[in-house]
C-alpha cells in the first residue's frame, strides 16, 4: 500500500479543479461523462484516504456518483465548514485552483467520514420536498405582500392561489414517490406512527436524512444542529446554543415539536417537567425536539413503530 492521497475537488457546472496532498498536485478535468470517467480512474491508481467536494446545490452530484462508482470513498462537506477551516489556516485568498487545494488540505486534516450517495428515490424525494420548501416560502411572502398591498391586491391574491395549488400538487407527487418504493413506505409508517410527527416532517426526514437509524443519539443532534454548544472562556460560563447543521430539518421538525408539546403525552411530560424545572420555555422546546428525533432515530434503527417501543425510551 502507497502513501495515503487525500483529494479535494473544487466542483463548478462545466469544471473539476483537483488538487492532492501530500505532493501538492494540481489539475483540472471537464465535469461530464468523459471527465468524470478518466478522473476515476486516475485516482483508483493511488491509496486514496477520503476525496471531498463542497456541497454547491447539486453540480457535486455527478462527481459524487462517478467517483463513488468507481470505489472511492468520498465524503460531501458543508462549504461554511470549509471557509471556516481556510480562515483558520489563513487561506483568504479564493480562486477555483486555491479552493480545491484548501479542500485537499481539509481532507488530510480532518479526514470527515465518506458517505453513501442517495438512491435514485431519496434524491427525487429530497428535489420534491426542496420545491415544496420553496413554495411555502413564496406563499409566506406573497401573503405578508397582501397585508400591505392596495392596488396589487388582486395580483397578490392570484399568487396565493397558485402557490396553494402548486404545494397542494408537489405534495401529491411526494406521497406517491413514498408509495411507489416499498422500503420508503415501511419507513414512512414507522416515523408516522409517533403522535404529532405527519407527512411533511416524515417526507423531509426521508428526504434530507436518510442516515437515520444509523446514528447514535448525539450524532443525529449534531447533523440537524440541535447539539448544544459551549460558550466558555476563562471564568465566562455563556449560554450554550445550536446552530449550523441541516437547517431544513431542524425548522419542519420545531413546528412537530410545537404539536408534539400539546397531544403526544410522551414529549408533553418531558416539556412540563424542564420547565417546571426551571427552564425558560425556549430552551424546553429545543430540548423536546432533541428528543423527539432520538426517539425517531431510535423507530428507523430498530423498526418499530411507536407503540411497541420501550416505556424508558419515550418517558
């Protein structure tokens, strides 16, 4: 066995800038079908530790499967982690080539933990519920537009409906693509089966977190972004917080949290029990959707639905 190559890759629609440590190898590749295939086979010649590419809203995804096809681990990073590392190491400068070295660099430091790329069905899922995000998003602000509007109100109000029926028809084609595939169906049930935990919760669980069940605890906190942070230094104890992680998740699941807090007995007992502790009502609800995803993690690991799991799991 070689020396150990790590390989950051600097995605663009028609451009791969790679670079490779240790060496310092840099090159450029087409992201097409030819490209893809000669840049595989370039790295299936070496011991390749991990080859990491910026999640950059779906021009990685071609590289992702080609690369991972091919038999190498790759493992698709957040870009505010990335930006992070290279203000840390004093990498301010940013061109595609310096990028791709940044993330070799990345790659040999924090070696992160290669991942699976999506089935076919997960990736059409994840599209689906995405444009429905968009759509609520759109509906949201067309209808804040209508309070305000006095001429246009005619205009708004046509919006509204359109962004009503184009939800009404993206949420159809979502519980039909859960329908058609087996597994996603079982899987489906199973999450549905927790009180307050409906459709969109379920759709986006499947869709941006298909890891579920294969993590621990703190792990799925971690990845939604509900894991609490410290804030210390010195004699300075600050208030820990949550941020970053899948934002997506984290907002559908507040609002099955909101609902979770006043008909599903389980997370209503735990909520009462912190603020009666104490605990300002915010911090309790955060706590409760920390919760509410370990025991959905806890359904999708060991394939039971809500009633059959254990008292001390849910008390």
């Amino acid at each position: 066995m070689g020396e150990v190559t790590y390989v950051g890759i600097d995605v663009s629609k028609a451009r791969l800038d790679v670079a490779m440590l240790p060496g310092g190898e840099t090159f450029a590749a087409a992201n097409d079908g030819t490209g893809l295939a000669e840049l595989a086979a370039r790295l299936r010649g070496l011991a390749v530790g991990v080859v990491v590419l910026e999640a950059t809203g779906g021009y990685e995804m071609e590289a992702w499967a080609a690369l991972s096809d091919g038999g190498l681990p790759v493992a698709v990073v957040n870009p505010r982690q990335v930006r992070e590392f290279a203000r840390a190491t004093g990498k301010l400068a940013k061109t595609d080539k310096l990028d791709a070295q940044v993330l070799a660099r990345f790659a040999e430091v924090m070696k992160p933990e290669p991942r699976l790329l999506p089935d076919a069905a997960t990736l059409a899922l994840r599209e689906l519920v995405r444009r429905r995000s968009q759509l609520t998003d759109s509906l949201t602000q067309a209808r804040n537009r209508l309070r305000r509007a006095t001429v246009t109100r005619h205009e708004i109000e046509d919006d509204i409906a359109y962004y009503k029926g184009a939800i009404g028809r993206v949420e159809d084609r979502i519980a039909k693509l859960i329908e058609e595939v087996p597994a996603t169906s079982a899987r489906a049930r199973l999450l549905r089966s927790v009180p307050s935990v409906g459709p969109t919760l379920t759709a986006t669980l499947l869709a941006e977190l298909p890891e579920l069940g294969s993590l621990n605890r703190r792990q799925a906190a971690a990845l939604v972004g509900l894991a609490p942070l410290n804030r210390d230094s010195g004699s300075l104890r600050g208030r820990r917080t949550v941020w970053g992680g899948r934002a997506g998740i984290r907002t559908t699941l507040y609002m099955a949290t909101v609902v979770a807090v006043r008909c599903n007995a389980a997370i209503r007992a735990f909520y009462q029990r912190l603020v009666g502790r104490g605990k300002p009502p915010k911090l309790a609800l955060t706590a409760c959707m920390r919760k509410l995803l370990a025991i959905l993690n806890v359904i999708a690991r060991h394939q039971q639905p809500w009633h059959e799991l254990p008292a001390a799991l849910t008390s």
